[in-house]
C-alpha cells in the first residue's frame, strides 16, 4: 500500500511538472514556429508514439476504432486541436505575461467542468463550488491586471487573448467528458486513438491556413531552432505527462490524484522566474487565490459526498473533484 502511495504521488507530481513546465517551453517555441505548427508537429509526432504505445500495452486489437471514429474525430479535434490551438494562441496574444495568465486560467477547468455538468446533465454544483468559482475568478482576474487599472485597461484592450485560453480549456473540459462515451476503453486507448483521429484537424486547419496566407509555415531552419523546446512538448509534456497522469490518478484515485493539477501555474510561475519572467507579487498572490480556491473545493466536496452518480465517469469525477 504505501510503495503503491508512494509511486502515485511520484508519478501526478511528475505529470504536474511536466505540464507546469509546458507553457514557457512553448512561448519559446512559439518564437519562431506559429502556435498551430507547433501542435501539429507535436502531436504529428506523438500520435506516432502513443500508437505504438497501446500496440505494445493492448495489442493490435486496440488500434481498431470500433465503430467509434466518429466520436474518436470530434473528441479528438477538441482535445488536441481545440485545446492547443486556443490556449497556445491565447497565451502568444497575452504577450510574456501569458506564461503566467495562461496556466492559471488552464488549471480552472476542473470548475468548468461543474458548470458543464450542470449545463449538460443538470447536475447543479454544490454551495461551495460556487463560492470556490468566485475565489479562483478573482485570482484570474489579479494575474491578468495585476491589481491595476492600468492593467485592467490593458487586459481589456487584449482580452481575446485570455479568452482564447478559457474557451481552449474549455475544449479540454468536453474532450476529458468524453471519456464516458467509451465504457470499457483504458485511458491509454482514449488518448491514443482520439490522438490519431484528432491529428486530422490538428494538420488541416494549419495547411489550410497557409494555402489562403493566413498562418505562415515554419521553414526547416525555424523548426531546427527550436528542436529542443518540440522535443520536450512532445515527449515530457505530451507522452510523460498524460501517461504519468493516468497512472497517478488509477494509484492515488481521482479525488486525491486531481489535487496535483494546482501545481501547474506554481510550476509555470517558478520555471518562468528563472527564466526573467517573475511574476508580479500582485500576480503570484492571484495565483495563490486560485490554486487555494481549487484545493478548498476539492476538500470540502468530499465532506457528505455520494458515492457516484450512475452514468458519471471517473474522468468526469477527477475534473470535477478539484
């Protein structure tokens, strides 16, 4: 039991890492490469990866979709595409500040997800869900602004960019939903499969793009230049990650694995500061408000809770924990 505990905080502080440390890598990358290549080459990549994972966990049998392409290419296009797309041209629009914006408006969606339970399967959030949404929306609000009007005006006048980022976390919200839609499936053959279905809008946008002169392609010497920053988003934040993720939450349980996801924006926060971007204090407190409204929430939801409802997932259950 306890090499067991031991092994799933390991493996949810190794995904929280790996995903804290994502957004500054890719505002380097972003640099040079536009924020829909960069998707495109990292999951162009590690859809190749996670195939030949499941090939060699599952077997080939796993690899076939099951009459669910459908729904493998709509869940994927939000998750890979929807997701990335949004968030990481959100985060370029909000300028060096979005490396610290981005991963604390990315870290709400476990309350997003409530707010999507009770659109989509009227599940109403309890009292204290509401009040936590309040607390973490105002810690948003402190990192954008920074605490002044002048930043306030200055969000205001760039607030597409925040909204990219909350409308890609919401994507995320209703891909990680999805996974209810395929009872029976391992977190791994989710990934894996709604990763290679996905890839299909996760190219066409950006090939689209560069035929009507909209998004311009990255030459050979642009992709070279950054290698080393690809190479982490697809191997440690993209592989490393999600497979630590899934192991820490089957070790730990939803409910106590999700509560490493607050260490995101800390993880961001801390690898930008050593990299000249520290946060303001303002900021860093904002943060401290949102990731403190999330773990209350998480807390105090267990406090009387059900056991779960018929039909909600543990997916859903882990998003909705936080």
């Amino acid at each position: 039991m306890e090499r067991s505990l031991v092994g799933g905080v390991a493996a949810s502080a190794t995904a929280a890492v790996a995903w804290g440390g994502m957004f500054p890598v890719a505002a380097q990358v972003m640099q040079g490469v536009d924020p829909l290549y960069m998707t495109a080459i990292r999951y162009g990549v590690a859809g190749l990866l996670f195939l030949g994972i499941l090939a060699a966990v599952e077997g080939a049998r796993a690899l076939r979709p099951s009459g669910q392409a459908w729904r493998l290419f709509v869940y994927g296009s939000l998750g890979y595409a929807g997701f990335n797309f949004l968030a990481f041209t959100g985060q370029h629009r909000l300028g060096p500040s979005g490396v610290i914006v981005a991963p604390i408006v990315v870290a709400t969606g476990p309350l997003l997800t409530a707010l999507v339970l009770w659109a989509w399967q009227r599940v109403r959030p309890r009292a204290v869900t509401f009040v936590t949404m309040l607390a973490a929306l105002g810690g948003v609000i402190l990192a954008v602004t920074g605490g002044s009007l002048a930043g306030a005006a200055a969000a205001l006048s760039n607030g597409s960019g925040t909204l990219l980022v909350l409308a890609g976390a919401l994507c995320f919200v209703f891909y990680s939903l999805g996974g209810s839609r395929f009872p029976g499936w391992s977190p791994l053959r989710y990934a894996a499969l709604t990763c290679l279905f996905g890839n299909i809008t996760v190219w066409a946008i950006p090939v689209v793009g560069t035929a009507a002169h909209v998004v311009p392609a990255p030459t050979t010497a642009e992709v070279s230049a950054h290698a080393g920053g690809l190479l982490y988003l697809i191997v440690v934040a993209g592989l490393l990650g999600i497979l630590t993720w899934n192991a820490g939450i089957a070790r730990l349980g939803a409910a106590n694995g999700v509560l490493f996801i607050n260490l995101v924006p800390v993880v961001a926060m801390t690898v930008s500061a050593a990299q000249g971007e520290a946060p303001t204090a303002v900021q860093a407190a904002g943060a401290a408000l949102t990731v403190a409204a999330l773990v209350a929430n998480n807390l105090l939801a267990r406090v009387g809770c059900a056991a779960p409802r018929d039909g909600v997932s543990t997916r859903e259950d882990a998003l909705r924990a936080t």
